[in-house]
C-alpha cells in the first residue's frame, strides 16, 4: 500500500524539524515552515502546490509541539517561523535509543541523519514512513517510563 501524500508530507517534515533541533541541540532555533516546505516538496512541484505547502509544515509543527516532541517559545503572526524550538527531554530520549538488540546498533537519529542527508526531495515515502514509524513506535514506552520515574521520586 502506498503512503498518501499528505502523510508523506507529515513524515518528511517531522524528520526534517527533527533532526535540525537534534543537531543544534540544546540551543534553541528558529524553524521556517517555508523553508521546510520548499526542502519537502518533490523537485518537480509546481508553484501552486508550493505555496499550499505550507499550511501541513505548520500543522505538523502543531502536532510535535502539542505530542510533547518539541517546544517553542511562540509562532510569527503568520506562523511561517517558530521561535526558539527545541527537543523535549521526551524526544532527546527516543533520538538517542537503539530499537532493537536484533538489529545493526543504529539510533533513531542515526536513521533520521542517513535520510536526511541523502535528501528529502529524493527519500522514498517507504524509507521515511519506516524512521517515523520507529520513533512514533518508541515513544509511548519512553512516556510510561518517564511517568513512572517521576512518580516514584515524588
């Protein structure tokens, strides 16, 4: 089965915002919707489909800020910048960790790096599903163990 567009447009922006706060780490940056955008959509676009690529870069930024992945200090009025974003501790943690004893001793943002570097215009929507898939599968452990952590020390 094939990805849907707007599901591939999600994936491809969420490794792209994510690897650009895990390689700046801890220093906050700002993040250009536009420019996560234009690094997303495929070289062939045509002008209308770009400038319609802006509203799922924003949204996506939404949903990591609102899932805990990541923060911002606010968003222009336009919401094509978000000032000061940064990784949670949450995503720090599931960057870092090695999904399997089974598999080559490769980290969730090791996976993010080899694709981003290799270029998002170019990623397959399979090979991106896949690294989204892997840190989207992690996260509900490291949430359950957090919570318990905090928990005990309390």
């Amino acid at each position: 089965m094939s990805v849907p567009p707007n599901i591939d447009r999600f994936n491809k922006t969420t490794l792209l915002v994510l690897d650009k706060l895990y390689l700046a780490f801890p220093i906050p940056v700002e993040i250009s919707a536009s420019k996560v955008a234009m690094d997303t959509l495929p070289s062939d676009a045509e002008y209308d489909e770009s400038f319609k690529a802006i509203e799922p870069v924003y949204w996506t930024i939404e949903f990591l800020r609102k899932e805990g992945f990541i923060e911002y200090s606010e968003a222009t009025l336009d919401g094509t910048t978000f000032v000061q974003a940064r990784l949670t501790t949450k995503s720090l943690a599931l960057l870092g960790q090695v999904p399997s004893a089974l598999e080559p001793q490769v980290s969730v943002s090791d996976k993010i790096r080899g694709v981003v570097k290799g270029g998002m215009k170019e990623a397959s929507a399979e090979a991106v599903k896949k690294v989204v898939e892997s840190l989207f599968t992690n996260a509900p452990t490291l949430v359950s163990l957090g919570q318990s952590i905090a928990g005990t020390t309390q």
